[in-house]
C-alpha cells in the first residue's frame, strides 16, 4: 500500500465460509480492486467471525486459503493494498475485548443478522455469535477507517461500529473515526435465483439458489434458466417481479446498461432470451476470475508470501491504535 497520507482509508472483510456467491461478488468484492488508486485499502479474511458457525476445520483452513485467492482474482492486488488473513493479527482480538466493553447487550440483542443465524442453527447460540459485530467494529476501527464497502446486509453491524466508536471516544477522548458505509447503488443485495425474496448466500443448501463465482459457463447458464421468475413474460424493472429485477440489476451490473436499455433490449422477446442473455453475460465475465484463481492456487508459496507480508503491514498499523486504546482505558504500559 502506498503511504499516502491524504488518501482515506477503506477496510473490509469477507467470511472464508465457502466459495465467493455471485451476490459477494456484485455486493463487495468486485468494488474492491477499483477502490485501491482512490484509497488506501486494507482488506481481510475474517476466519474468526467464520468460527461463530460451526466449521470443518480441514475446510475452513482450505477455504481462507480460498478466499484469499478469490479476493486477488477478483482483482485486489497486495503490492497496492494490504490483504491478510484475520486470525494472523492479534489485534483484532484484543481490539474486540475493549470494545465489547464500551457495547450494550441490548443493542447487540436487535442485530438481525444474530436473530437469523440463531434461528439457522438452534443448537448452537454460542457467544462469539451474538458478540459478533463487536469483532467486525474492532476489524474496523483499529486501521481508523473512513469507508467500508459491503451488501446491504451489513449496514446495521456498520451503524452498531459508529455508535461504539463515537461511545468510546466520548467516554475515553477522541481515538477511533466513525465509519461510513459504501453500499454499492445497484447490486447491493443480489437474491437468490431460487425464492427472489431471500437473500443470495454462500451457505444456502440449494446449490441452483447461488452462482458461484467459480461455476462452470454451462452451470451458471443452466442456473440462470432455472431461476424463479413471475408467469409474466415482459422484461420490465418493477416490485412486483422480484425474479425479473434481480435478473435486471444482475445484468446492469455487468453490461453497464441502464434498465430502460435492457428493457428496449429484450422488448418483445420472452424470459428464455433474456435468462441466456444474462446467463452468457455473467459466465463470460466471470471466466478471468476463473482463470486467475487457478493460477494463483497453483502457486501456495506465492501465497504466503503475500499474506504474511499483509498481516505484518497490517500489525504494524492497528498495533498503534490498541495501545492508544489501551492507555487511554486505564492499562499500565507493559513496556
Ligand atoms: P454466509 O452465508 O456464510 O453468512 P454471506 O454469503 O452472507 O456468508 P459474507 O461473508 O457474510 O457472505 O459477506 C461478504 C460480503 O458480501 C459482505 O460485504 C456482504 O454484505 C456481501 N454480500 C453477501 N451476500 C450478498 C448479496 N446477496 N448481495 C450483495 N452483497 C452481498
Ligand atoms: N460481517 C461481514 C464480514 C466482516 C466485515 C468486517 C465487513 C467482518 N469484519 C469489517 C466489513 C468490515 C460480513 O460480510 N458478514
């Protein structure tokens, strides 16, 4: 990462919970390499909020390998910005205690994303779940960050990281900068091609529900096929053809073309054209990520070299906001 000083700070993370969805990709990550000239970005593998659900060890350290790939595929460039792997940096852990000390059990209580999973997995409402978004606020604050880009759905975790950063400043002094959020405008919530009122997830159990990114071309066509849509037949943006509107902003998203001209495009023609047409455009664009994952996968030392040399950049920038954080809540130095 270039030491530019005047340049803002973007943080953001991803859950190595599986292959990146279509939805990860229009959501966040796709926005995250065109960011790294404009800003000074640091993004993470967050395998410590991967463990609030139970996880196959074997997998999940094969999946942050994964995701790590993904996120460089997918065009984050580690010479430009600084990528890690979260477990790697103590800092977040001991971030995260000090602001769980400054955050409500009560908010926390209201956090949708809690109540969802709690309810996915009843067996297993373990504390790292609930405490969850006090990690991601740690993630956060410890770089200072200005800007976070995320889907939609992480827009309260981000509300729940200004109120802590602006409760710990007020109570302790100026320390943390209150994030905002950078929700992309179109896309910011892609939905599943299987009940368009449901969010695309990474961990749904209908594989036809997701694309994902690394779907062969005439997997991602054939589920584009299959997708839910209304029994209409006009390809029209609008609330009551959820189907056809997510099917829209998808195909916006990679073309570049408005709805008016998708509309113009597909005028009289049925869904069957347009689900290839959508089909074909998002395998298309998807074939460089591809691509690149393979080669990167193919070369594991390359890898760590990368994110070794991310997570002692990123040591040495959250190591100075701890031990501010640290002195101002009363610690003794240690040193
Ligand atoms: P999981 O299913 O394991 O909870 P997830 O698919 O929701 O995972 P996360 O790792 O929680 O993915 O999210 C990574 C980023 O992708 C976040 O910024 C999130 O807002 C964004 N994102 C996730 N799903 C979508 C979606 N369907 N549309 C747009 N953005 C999304
Ligand atoms: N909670 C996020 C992942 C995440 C994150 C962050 C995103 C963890 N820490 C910091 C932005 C900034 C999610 O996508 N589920």
């Amino acid at each position: 990462m270039s030491e530019q000083e005047n340049k803002k700070i973007i943080f953001s993370g991803i859950q190595p919970t599986g292959t990146f969805t279509l939805g990860n990709y229009i959501g966040a990550v796709s926005h995250w390499g065109k960011l790294q000239d404009e800003y000074n970005c640091i993004y993470s593998i967050v395998d410590m909020h991967a463990i609030t659900v139970r996880q196959d060890p074997v997998k999940l350290r094969q999946h942050t390998l994964e995701a790590y790939a993904l996120i460089m595929a997918c065009g984050v460039d580690p010479k430009k910005s600084i990528a890690f792997i979260q477990s790697h940096v103590r800092t977040h852990a001991e971030l995260n205690w000090i602001l769980a000390c400054s955050t409500q059990f009560g908010e926390l209580s209201r956090m949708t994303q809690f109540k969802d999973k709690s309810a996915k997995h009843p067996d297993d409402i373990n504390a790292g779940l609930f405490t969850y978004p006090v990690l991601m606020a740690a993630d956060i604050l410890a770089y200072k960050a200005d800007l976070v880009p995320v889907g939609v759905d992480q827009k309260q975790h981000l509300e729940l990281a200004r109120n802590v950063a602006q409760r710990f400043n007020s109570k302790y002094g100026e320390l943390f900068t209150v994030p905002d959020a950078y929700i992309p405008k179109v896309g910011a919530k892609v939905m599943s091609l299987q009940d368009p009122e449901k969010k695309m997830s990474k961990s749904d159990e209908n594989p036809n529900a997701c694309i994902y990114i690394l779907d062969e071309p005439d997997v991602i066509i054939r589920k584009f096929k299959r997708a839910v849509t209304d029994s209409d037949s006009v390809v029209r943006y609008a609330e009551d053809k959820p189907g056809i509107s997510n099917l829209m902003s998808i195909y916006s998203v990679i073309t570049g073309k408005d709805y008016a001209s998708i509309e113009r495009e597909f005028d009289g023609k049925g869904y069957g054209d347009f689900k290839l047409a959508v089909g074909e455009a998002v395998a298309d664009h998807l074939k460089p990520v591809r691509d690149e994952f393979a080669r990167l996968m193919a070369d594991k030392a390359y890898l760590k070299e990368c994110y070794t040399a991310g997570a002692q950049a990123a040591l040495n920038i959250s190591r100075k906001t701890v031990a501010k954080a640290y002195r101002k809540v009363g610690f003794v130095d240690s040193m």
